[in-house]
C-alpha cells in the first residue's frame, strides 16, 4: 500500500470499529426494542458496510494485488458475499472485528515508537552553566567543550565531563551496568544521563551534548526501531493456508453444480471467525491472566513468538542479579577479629552515604551486632570516612588510598580480586577487608537451568556491561558458559541482532543499556520498572524481581498457544466439513450461516479457557 494511504488507514481502523460497534448496538435496538421495520433496521448496518467496510475492502484488494494471502483476505470476500446474500449483521460484524483487530495492532506499533519519546523526555531539557560567579540556563546545544557546568543534587547529569569542584556520588546503573552508585571527586569523569545523588558537583564538559553518552544511546535505539524485524502472528499463517482452499472448495462447488448460491453458501461458512475472534480471544485472555500475576504485555505479538525462542539473552545487573552489593567477604588481619572489625565499620557506616554501606549495616543486623555510638565522624575528600568509636580511631577507605598515603601498615593486604571493596584501619594499623559482590538471585541457577529441559533453549547467555570477572563468576554461579563483558549498548545491540538471524532470540534486562538490544530480539522482557525507556522497549514487563514471573509468562505462553491453535485448528476443520457439505448441495447460505455461528461458539468458548490460571503456572 502507498505508505501515504497506509498511514490514513491505521488512522481510520478505530474510527471504523468504533463505528461497527455504534451501528451494530443501533441495529440491534431497532430490531429488539423498537420493532422498526426491516428497512429501518438495516439503516445502521448499511453505514457500516460503505463507511467501514468500503476503505477495508479497499485495503484487501490491494492485498490480493501483492498475493497476500492472509484470513482477513477471505474476511473481505466474506464481507462481500453477506451483502450480496443480504446478510447484513454478519458482514458489520467482520467489518469490526477487522478494524478492531487492526486498530490494537497499531496501538501496539506505535508504543513501541514512544520509547524514543521516553528517552528524550528523561534527558534534561537545560544545563546550569557558571560563567564566572553567575549562573545560568542553557539549552543542552547550547553547551561547548570547556564549559563549566553545575549540576545540583538528584539532577541528571546533561553532558559528559570531569568533576572539577565538589565530591558525592552518581548512579550511572542505567547506562552502565554497574549496579553501584559511583563515588565522584575532583577529576572524577562523569557522563550524561547519570544522577546526581545528595551533593552539588561542578564538572567541566568534555564532549558537546550531542556527542554523549546518553545521546549515542538514543543513537542506537533509533536506528534499532527503524530496522526492527516484521514477524507474521499465528492467524495469518493459517490463513495463508486456509484461504486458498476455502476458495478453491467455492469455485469447484460453483463449476461443477453450475450453481453460484454453493460458491455463496461455501463461503459464507468458509467465515474465518475462528481465526478472527478465537485466536485474540485467547490472546485477551492470556493477557489478562499475565496482568493477575504482575506481568505487563505491552506487545500481543510476544504471547506467539516466545514458544519459538531457542536463545536467551541475559544482562547481568538487576537481571541475573539483584543490582544491590552484599557483603560476600571478612578478612581481619592478625590480631582483629571479624566480629570487631564488622562492628566498629558498621558504627561508623550508620553515617554514610556510601553505595556498600547498607550492605553493611544489613551483615551487621543479621548477626544481631549491637552498634555503639560513633564521635567526631568525618570524611574529607581523597582519604576515606574516619571516627572515634568505643575509644578507637577507625577509618574506612580504599586500597589505592592506604598504599598512597602510607596511613598504615599494607603488608598484610589480601591480594586483589574481583568485585568491591574497603579497607578498615583502626588506630593506625591495617585491621582488615570487606569484599562485596552483586549477589545472584536465589532462583537464577534453577531458572537458567530449567531452559533447555524445559523450554527447549539450545543456547543461555550473559550480555552484560559489567567488568570480565565480574561476569565470569556470576555466570559461574548461575551455570551460564557463554558470556559477553564489558559490551556497550552499540555492542549488546549487534551480538542481538547475530544471534536473532540464526534463531528466535529472548533477551532479558532492566536498564536503559538493555533498551535497544531489548527491541532487536524476537522478544524484548524487561524485570522492574526501573526505567520509563526500558518499559517501553520491551514486550513484555515482569513488574516482580523475580525469574519465577519470566517462567510464568512462558508456561502461559506456551498454554495460549494450544488453547488459540485448538480454537482456530478446530474451527478451521469444522468449517471445512461444512464446507463440503455446502459444496454437494446439502447446506444453503442461511444454514451455512447457522453452522458457522455454533462453529465460532464453540471456538470462543475454548479460547475462553486462557484467562483462567491452571494447575501449574511455573516449574522452578
């Protein structure tokens, strides 16, 4: 179709349905209620068929001039034959489930556009450049290379930089990864997109607005909108099947009896209303159960796509993981033990606000450390936090920190591994470390196990934005093999799209990094709504941090599948012993009419089945 006439057709399909489902309430209440005549009735119907009907047979025939050969092709046919058979009712009726059918297609279509929308919105629209003493507003272009820039506690940082004045902390989780609020002093870089925690920062810019970080992201989920793949849904294959015999079955009848009412009665119980109601129904109803159990489906499209995935996709942060640091390791040096050590950081951490201090507190509260007061409590940029606890000297600082400083003896420091960590000095002397790590969740090795088995997945696999050794010993944890570190947004969206051309793909995230490789996959799932971008890029949102919910989704995945293939399979073999039926003489159109509408019955009622739970929801 020319793009011009399609875009007013997408426009018109709500307009259509709205107008089918006027009509048809009109019609009925003349026929019930008001006993008008069979002129008046047809009224309603009559504007249906030319104001709807008309632009969507339009619409088919330029279908059937590209050989496309789907159920709503022989719905048109369907449409023309209840007029010429006077079936008036019959035809509004296919007239709205086409257009309706169309309309939530495009809705959907066009939610998957407003994730650059979401993006752009979450940008600030000014920066606060200082010139001087004065400070001022100024649009993002507006910015150069050298400006000084401030930016105020919980802004979003508008431009990539280095801290020249200030010190605090900035969650880059979105863009990043790293699942830790960053610490930021003097000659810290920053880059756009990231949040300012509770303290003002002056940073200097070093790239212009469009040539930042967060913008190079808008970049790529641009150019991953504009080239994401077209899948063909369920109804349409079956259609491409069931059409052409419907109507080779017409014609024969037609030619052989020499008879034009066959070819009318064939088609009129030739009405694919399994295909168009019983396959949404099960949809609708699948959708409505993902709701009940805090699974957002934002594209019907992934109920039918995610059966045939043969690849996972994990990120590692907030995914796989829970995106919070845990204290994993207490290595006290020769004469300090654990629980003192852990006791006088913790006093101290109470006031902090340092990412891995929480993670402290909560080691200290699982082992019921009752906490003394701490005194004269400090922290000065480049050395650490200090103070005075039960009469000891503490400081908490960093390993770099100690041995550049000479604060204290280092020769008993452990050597250095993976993920986070802090040095404790106490009166002066190396008293110990504490290691943290982004802890797994506790149903990630069972989840990532069950996918072959269970789910038919020939290949799992880490994507994440993480550090190498951070990766590897996750993956290690949860029994993933294959693993992609330190991969940029640009680089998950490429490994996405390789792997998609080889097999169907499920790629599983939750930040703002994850957003465009999330629309390259077949199907796009997003755990928590952290992120406004990462909701609307995927297909699928589980509002629980829980892989359990993933496992949810599939089973009523895979569930919705046999229910819409029983309606729509069964409804399609019913109609065509009918059809044969019709075709020998043995059905006129009106009996036809009859048999098909107990036929569409029988497949609403089966596709009904899928808004209730069943018996097992998930296998972890």
């Amino acid at each position: 179709m020319n793009p011009v006439l399609a875009t007013l057709w997408h426009r018109k399909t709500p307009i259509i349905a709205a107008l089918a489902l006027g009509g048809i309430a009109v019609h009925l209440a003349l026929r019930f209620g008001l006993s008008a005549s069979l002129q008046v009735q047809h009224i309603p119907l009559l504007v249906i068929l030319i104001g709807g009907g008309g632009p969507l047979l339009y619409d088919l025939f330029l279908k059937l001039l590209r050989r496309e050969f789907g159920s709503d092709l022989l719905g048109g046919i369907s449409i023309i034959t209840s007029i010429l058979l006077g079936e008036y009712l019959a035809g509004s009726i296919i007239v709205l489930m086409l257009a309706g059918g169309e309309a939530l297609e495009n809705h959907a279509l066009r939610s998957a556009s407003s994730v650059l929308g979401a993006l752009a919105k979450r940008m600030p629209a000014i920066a606060h450049r200082k010139q001087e003493t004065q400070i001022h507003e100024v649009a993002l272009a507006d910015i150069s290379i050298g400006d000084t820039l401030v930016i105020y506690p919980h802004e979003i940082c508008p431009a990539d930089g280095t801290v020249i004045e200030g010190h605090g902390v900035m969650d880059e989780s979105y863009l990043t990864g790293e699942p830790f609020a960053i610490r930021k002093t003097s000659g810290s870089p920053v880059i756009s997109g990231a949040v300012n925690g509770d303290s003002a920062l002056t940073i200097r810019t070093t790239r212009l607005a469009a040539d930042s970080r967060y913008a190079k992201i808008m970049e790529v989920m641009r150019e991953s909108e504009e080239t994401r793949p077209q899948l063909r849904r369920l109804g349409d294959k079956l259609g491409a099947f069931y059409t052409p015999v419907a109507l080779a079955v017409a014609i024969t009848a037609w030619a052989i009896s020499g008879e034009a009412m066959r070819f009318l009665a064939v088609l009129v119980i030739a009405t694919p209303c399994p295909l168009l109601i019983g396959i949404p129904i099960a949809i609708i109803g699948s959708i409505s159960l993902c709701a009940r159990r805090a699974i957002i489906v934002k594209s019907p499209l992934v109920l039918e796509q995610i059966a045939g995935c043969k690849t996972a996709i994990f990120d590692k942060t907030g995914t796989l993981t829970y995106g919070e640091p845990t204290l994993t390791e207490q290595l006290p040096a020769p004469g300090f033990s654990q629980k003192e050590v852990l006791t006088l950081v913790a006093s101290l951490e109470r006031y902090s606000k340092h990412p891995l201090a929480r993670a402290i507190l909560h080691a200290a509260d699982e082992e019921k450390i009752e906490l003394p007061e701490a005194t004269d409590v400090g922290e000065q940029p480049g050395t650490g936090l200090r103070g005075k606890i039960s009469g000891h000297e503490v400081l908490i600082t960093s390993r770099g920190k100690l041995i550049e400083q000479n604060l204290a003896d280092h020769e008993h420091l452990p050597p250095i591994a993976g993920g986070l960590e802090c040095v404790v000095v106490i009166q002066n002397r190396y008293a110990g470390m504490l290691r943290f790590r982004d802890a797994p969740r506790s149903d990630s090795r069972s989840f990532v196990s069950h996918l072959g088995p269970k789910h038919q997945f020939s290949r799992v696999m880490i994507v994440s934005g993480d550090r190498e050794s951070e990766v590897r010993y996750l993956a290690q944890q949860v029994g993933i093999t294959e693993i992609f570190a330190q991969q940029s947004p640009e680089q998950k969206l490429a490994i996405v799209r390789k792997e998609t051309t080889a097999a169907k793909t499920l790629y599983v995230g939750d930040g703002i990094n994850d957003a465009p490789a999330m629309m390259a996959a077949t199907v796009g799932m997003a755990i928590g709504k952290n992120s406004d971008v990462t909701a609307e890029a995927a297909g699928v949102v589980i509002m629980d941090n829980s892989l359990t919910k993933v496992d949810e989704f599939m089973h009523i995945s895979r569930r919705m599948r046999v229910i819409a293939l029983q309606s729509a399979i069964g409804g399609m073999a019913l109609s065509i012993i009918g059809m044969f039926f019709a075709a020998t003489g043995h059905l006129n159109p009106v009996h036809g009419a009859i048999l098909q509408e107990i036929i569409d019955v029988l497949a609403v009622l089966n596709a009904l089945r899928a808004a209730f739970p069943p018996k097992v929801i998930h296998d972890l």
